[in-house]
C-alpha cells in the first residue's frame, strides 16, 4: 500500500473513487451523496485548485480511501472528505490518510485543522432533537453510538468545537471538530 496525491486526469481511478465515495458515503450519511452522479461531483470538487487530495492505493493501484483538504481562513483548513472503502473499515487506514494530510497541511502552513460530521442515522444523542433549546448542553452530554465517525475523530485528538442544528435537515446536525496542526517533522 502507499499514499499518493490524486491525479485528476486519471479517470479510471476518479471513477473507482466515486463508486468508493458513493459506498462509503451510504453507511453513514445516506442522503448526503445520494446518487453515483452526486459522489463524481465530490471526487471532482476535490481536483479543485487549492485541494490538497491523497489516495491510499493497494498493491495493484485499486484505492482503499482518500482524504482532501483545503484552505479556508485564516489559519484554518479544512478536511473534507474523510473516506474509506466499507469493506476495509477498522483496519486503520483513515488514520494513516488522516496523519498523511495533516503533516501536508502543517508543512503548508496551516494551524486549525477542522472537520464536520453529521448524523442522519441517529447515532448520537444529538440526532433527532431540537438542538435549538441549549446546543451546548447537548454537545456536552452528548453520546455516541461506536459505529459514527465520531468515535474515529475523538480518537485521533479532534475535540468537539460545535453543533450546526438541523444542517442535514430536521433533526440532523452537522458536528464540528477541531485540532491544532502539529509542527511540520
């Protein structure tokens, strides 16, 4: 296995990345990338200028994963998407993509990493409620179900910075996370 940048004119890989994206994508967040045409459309904003995209290759060039980032302010950039083929979930290649692009984007300059997650499957104690009230509160005593990405983001040292209520519809927050950047090594 290796990482390697994304090539844009690749368009055997770009397609097998959005039959990844489209899978990988239905686990979590079914409604967000509903259609094949829709996870192209994700595969091909990540070739954009200033995206800085990686892809985890097996031995015979077939992708397991892939990671984009980009800046948004300031010191902040932004990881979008995250994704990993279902079929290879828990054997720790997000976090290799996840160390991978974090140590590019530190050399790059950057400062805050952040990332958002949603739940449109229920698998937090966020989903489902009207967040409005007291989002803090809730994002305090939040609970988390193993299986959302959550659980992999807190892991890796992200911390909770927020909650957009209803960002995915009714009932469906969009999480956020942040983490300072570390040093370029």
């Amino acid at each position: 296995m290796r990482i390697a940048d994304l090539d844009a004119t690749d368009e055997l890989l770009l397609e097998k990345l959005a039959r990844l994206t489209h899978g990988a994508g239905a686990v979590l967040a079914p409604n967000w990338l509903p259609t094949m045409d829709d996870a192209r459309e994700e595969v091909f904003d990540a070739t954009r200028a200033g995206h800085v995209t990686r892809v985890l290759l097996d031995d015979d060039t077939n992708p397991l994963g892939w990671v984009s980032i980009v800046h948004a302010y300031g010191a902040v950039w932004e990881i979008h998407p995250l994704l990993v083929h279902v079929e290879h979930h828990r054997m720790g290649h997000g976090a290799r993509l996840l160390a991978d692009i974090e140590s590019l984007a530190a050399s790059r300059g950057a400062g805050v990493l952040f990332v958002s997650t949603s739940d449109e499957i229920g698998a937090t104690s966020l989903a489902g409620r009207d967040l409005y009230r007291d989002p803090l509160g809730a994002l305090a005593n939040i609970r988390i179900d193993p299986s959302h990405a959550l659980g992999f983001w807190l892991h890796m040292g992200y911390t909770l910075v927020g909650v957009l209520p209803d960002a995915e519809g009714p009932g469906k927050p969009s999480i956020h996370l942040a983490k300072r950047a570390a040093e370029p090594h």
